[in-house]
C-alpha cells in the first residue's frame, strides 16, 4: 500500500468515526449523563476496579507462563514492565501495535528472542479469539431472545467452537513440526541471510512449542475460561453503580461488543468507538441513552487507566535509586 493510500486510509477511517459519533451524540441529555456518574455507587466502582486489576495479574501471569514453557526465564518484575508496555500500547495507540512493543520490550529488557517470544503471543493470541468467538455466538442468541428478528441457526453454535477448537489442537500437534519443515525448505536455497532466517524460524517454532502437550493445553484453557469469568465478572459488578440490574446476557453482550470494538482500534484509546458499542450492546435491554454511556465512560476508565497505573508503577520502579 502507497503512502498515499495510507494517508486517505486513514483520513476516511476519521470521517466515518466522526460521522458516527456525531449521530451518536445527537440527543444526550449531557446534564443526566453527568448526574448518572456523580450517584455511582462507589463500592461497586471500587470493587469492579479491584477484579479488573486481579485480571490484569492473571493476563500477564498466562503470558509468563508460555514464556517459561518456551524456556525463557523471566524475571518477574522486567517481563511484568515489557508485558504492560505492550498493554499500554495497544490501550493509547492506533492499530495492534502492542504485541510488538511487547516483544521490543522484553527482548531490551531481559534479551529475550524476538522470534521465540512472537510464538508465546500467537498462542495467546489464539485462545483468546476462541473464546472470542465463542462468545460472539453467545451474542447472537441473546439477540434472537430479546427478538431482534434474528433466526439462529444451531449448526452455527456447533461449527465455530469446533473450527476454533481445531486451530487449537492443530497449533499444539503440528505448529512446531510444520515450522521446522518449513525450515527444510529454506535450507535447501543458498542465499546470503539464509542462515539467520534458519535461526528465527527456529526460534519462532520454540515459542509456538509453548502449546505442545495436553497438560499445556488444560492449563491455558483453564487460565483463558478464568480470564474472560472475571472480564465478565467486573462488567457485572460495575452495572448496579448505575442502577442497572445485572444479567449474564447483559455481561454477554458487553463483553463481546465492547471487545470488538476495543481490537477495531479506530482512534486512540477507542475513545467514542468503545462507547458506542457499548450503549448499542445496552440498548436492546432498555437501557436508557445516558444511564448506558454513564456506565461506558466509566467501563472505559477502568479497562484504560488500570493497566497505565500499572505500567507507570512498573516504571517508577525501575527508575527509584538503588539504597547502599
């Protein structure tokens, strides 16, 4: 793509957010939305934030994890700074951008392979757009019971899980095995960087080697099912600081809107896009305009500023002067 191209890319990707938000915002009662946050239930806002920052553990720990079965060591404070730069990253910047800031990151922090460490994140990567889909499916039955004239197909309930669960179990059998004869491959032509490009794909083959046996597979799973649980968990104990009732399809709805729309990386932080979602995702529930974005804003807050609390603490340890 010319930069040209880029640049137009980009600029239509700012009408149409504009566009929307300007559709969106037609009509709030600012004054109410305002009222809405000022009688938030504070001990359901501070418990919200303490799951999700428990959350944030346990995402980095599932992370540190794979690096260990890869065979990386990892000190636990600089691959915690190299896991929530990633984080930060992706949270403030325009595009998927944090999963390489991470490996940047890890590789100046402990000299960790690039490559190797690229494999630990595709596998992550992996089970979290499984259960993704999973979820996304969940949706679209909600949906059809709230009657928003959908007809689900069972079938479809059926083939997504099954196509994700294959690409799992694919990666765990042959990931590795299929890297390394790739690198057969390539060893059989003589060009100048041949030996380096032997070495990554190596390296990468390490890292997808992170998911290669059962007992790895029933840990991930294990780790990911509680992972979205507690995702799921700081949505709902959020929604009673305004008021609203909490419901399993509710946290349902939330969680994949509010996720899509957080990977979609429209603008930075997902400012306006993630709150849209997430009144949309309201809406088939009755939620009131202003009550819904009440809550967004402050969803928003959470899912940003733990993990840049994180990251600058992380930091500031790093830079406190050492006691003789």
């Amino acid at each position: 793509m010319t930069e040209n191209r880029k640049s137009s890319w980009l600029w239509l990707r700012i009408v149409l957010v504009l566009i929307v938000l300007a559709f969106f915002i037609w009509g709030i009662d600012w004054s109410t939305v305002w009222v809405a946050m000022q009688q938030a239930v504070l001990g359901y806002v501070v418990a919200a934030f303490l799951i999700y920052f428990f959350l944030q553990l346990l995402k980095f720990w599932r992370w540190k994890w794979l690096l260990n079965e890869a065979g990386i060591v990892t000190p636990l404070i600089p691959t915690m700074r190299a896991y929530f730069t990633g984080a930060v990253v992706n949270i403030f910047g325009i595009g998927r951008f944090g999963e390489v800031a991470r490996v940047v990151a890890l590789n100046r922090e402990i000299g960790a392979a690039a490559a190797t460490t690229a494999g630990t994140i595709f596998v992550e990567k992996l089970f979290d757009l499984v259960f993704l889909g999973i979820n996304g499916v969940a949706v679209l039955f909600v949906l059809a019971d709230l009657g928003a004239g959908l007809e689900i197909d069972p079938v479809l309930f059926q083939v997504l899980p099954v196509v994700g669960i294959a690409a799992v179990l694919i990666t765990m059998r042959f990931g590795a095995r299929w890297l390394r004869w790739a690198a057969t491959l390539v060893d059989r032509f003589t060009f100048r960087w041949k030996s380096r490009v032997l070495a990554e794909i190596e390296k990468l083959a390490v890292g997808v080697a992170s998911l290669s046996s059962w007992r790895q597979l029933v840990v991930m799973v294990g780790i990911t099912a509680l992972m979205w649980v507690l995702i799921s968990i700081s949505e709902m104990v959020l929604l009673p600081a305004f008021h609203i009732v909490p419901t399993l399809a509710l946290a349902i709805a939330i969680l994949f809107t509010g996720y899509v729309s957080t990977a979609s990386k429209l603008t930075p932080s997902n400012v306006g896009v993630f709150h849209v979602a997430v009144v949309t995702a309201l809406a088939p529930f009755g939620i009131a305009r202003e009550s819904a974005l009440a809550y967004a804003i402050l969803f928003h807050l959470m899912i940003s500023g733990v993990p840049l609390v994180m990251f600058v603490g992380l930091y500031l340890l790093r830079s406190r002067p050492k006691t003789t």
